[in-house]
C-alpha cells in the first residue's frame, strides 16, 4: 500500500488531521475517532467536486453535508472510511500521473480501461475503487490495456 504520507496530504495533512498518521493503525485510530470535516472540505475542494456528487461519496445527504460542514461536525467511522478511499485514489492518482491537475483531470474524465466511465464514478464502492486502481497500476507500468 501507498505511503500514509500522501494520503494525510490528500486529506489536508497534519493541519486538518491534528497529527501525522504515518501508519495504516495511525490512520485507523484517526478515522475510528472521526476524521474532521475539514479534511472532507480540503479533498472536496482539490477535486472540485459539487456538493451533492461528494455527499453521495460519503453517503450521506446534501443537507447533512451542509449541516456538518457549518456546525464543523466529525465524519461517523462509515463517512470518514469512504474519504480515506477516495483519498486514498487520490493520492495515487497524483503519485503516478505526478500532478495534481493532471490527476484531478484523468479522475474526472471518461477511461478507456474503465470501459468509458470516470474513475470518479466508479469510486463509490470498493470494488470499483480496485478497478481505478487496477487501471492506475498499468498506467504506471505502461501498460495501457
């Protein structure tokens, strides 16, 4: 697995976290603890993503989302697991395409590996969460296909 190092930067680093998980069981304590909702805030703003397409990420409605945001609330374990897989793509989206832009751009457009669909999309369960990586990992090693 990827370093924890990137996916705390995906989530706003120690600024939004508290501290530095450096570790799966650090981030783990974290998530089980209730991750900020500024760290959603911050992986919302890097992917540019409107509020009701990230409400569905975290599966909760856009009226709790709003809600959360405004009373700055902790995400529930459920909530705070699926932000650390999204920012867990995140982070190695931008580790093999070396930008964040670029990564940003490739996880919000249509892939030919993922049979036309956005990574994005697919990202809501876990299972699709392995394909985008599957499709991450060839591209890394140059195979397109």
């Amino acid at each position: 697995m990827q370093a924890m190092q990137g996916i705390g930067e995906v989530l706003g680093g120690r600024k939004c976290l508290g501290k530095e998980a450096r570790t799966a069981a650090e981030m783990d304590a974290l998530i089980r603890q209730g991750l900020p909702m500024a760290c959603a805030s911050q992986v919302q703003a890097s992917l540019a993503l409107p509020d009701q397409s990230f409400a569905d990420f975290l599966a909760v409605g856009t009226r709790t989302l709003l809600r959360m945001r405004q009373e700055k609330k902790k995400l529930s374990v459920a909530a705070g697991d699926r932000l650390f897989r999204l920012a867990r793509i995140v982070s190695l989206a931008r580790e093999v395409l070396e930008d964040q832009a670029a990564a940003r751009n490739w996880l919000c457009s249509p892939q030919v590996g993922l049979g036309g669909k956005r990574p994005l999309d697919l990202m809501l369960t876990e299972a699709g969460c392995r394909e985008v990586e599957e499709l991450l990992g060839r591209l890394e090693y140059g195979v397109l296909a």
